[in-house]
C-alpha cells in the first residue's frame, strides 16, 4: 500500500512567477494542500487555464496541466471533461480572463452544469497588465 501523498507531492521544480507579496501564492499552497487532503491522484487531475497571473497555475502543480488561450479555458476544460468523464478537471481563471473576454464561455460551463471546479481569482485588476481595470474593478479605478 502506498504512504498518502502530501502537499509537496503536488508541487512541481518550477520557478513560481507571480510578483513579491500576491495572494497568487497562498492560493497555490492552500490548492496542493488541499489536493492532498482529499486524496487527489495527480495521474486523475487536470488544471486548466487562460491568460493573465493566475494561469500560470498549471505550471506550479505536478498533475495534468494545460494553458491554453485568453479566455478559453472554460472551453477547453469542458472538452477534456466530456472526453474524459472519469478525470477531475480543474479549471483556473481570472477575474480578467474568465469575466471579461472569457465571459461567455464561462457563463456556458455553468449553464451546461459541466461537473468540474473553477477557481477564479478576483484582484479587481488586469495583473499581468500591471494595472489595466477589471470587470470587477471598483468604480472610478484608473
């Protein structure tokens, strides 16, 4: 039998790119903590995402992981998980890329009732843009 996984199971030998201080980071820890203790199989899971700062969170996690195109992930996670019912599908967008450009496909995986997790990180900002607004940014943001 083997000894369950931990979260250091669940990280990967790259270099995490996300600015000194972001919240990015304890998402990330709080996810591989979790995965662990849920009993996740990495060989089991895919992460998917977009564009912008969270999406670079399949990089950071040791199971299936792809970054597709801006606002597309929704689409693609939806692919994978009708062509693979039995794989938990994870999808991670932004609050720029899942509400803005990727509104759309976002607002279909839900109304299909897609059976996969979307974590989408709300910074009210475009990031990766280094401060362009948001959908979600405050009014009177500039």
């Amino acid at each position: 039998m083997n000894a369950p996984l931990t979260a250091k199971d669940f990280e990967t030998d790259q270099e995490v790119r996300w600015c000194p201080g972001c919240g990015d980071y304890a998402i990330l820890k709080a996810v591989q903590k979790t995965m662990a203790d849920i009993g996740a199989e990495p060989d089991r899971t895919a992460f998917v995402s977009g564009i912008g700062c969270s999406s670079r969170f399949p990089y950071y996690m040791a199971t299936y992981g792809f970054h597709t195109i801006h606002g597309r992930a929704p689409a693609f996670a939806t692919g994978l998980k009708l062509a693979n019912p039995a794989l938990d599908v994870w999808m991670v967008t932004g609050d720029g890329d899942g509400l803005s450009i990727g509104g759309n496909h976002l607002l279909h995986v839900i109304r299909r009732n897609v059976n996969l997790q979307i974590l989408l990180f709300n910074n009210e900002i475009y990031g990766l843009t280094k401060g362009q607004y948001s959908p979600t940014s405050r009014v009177g943001t500039r």
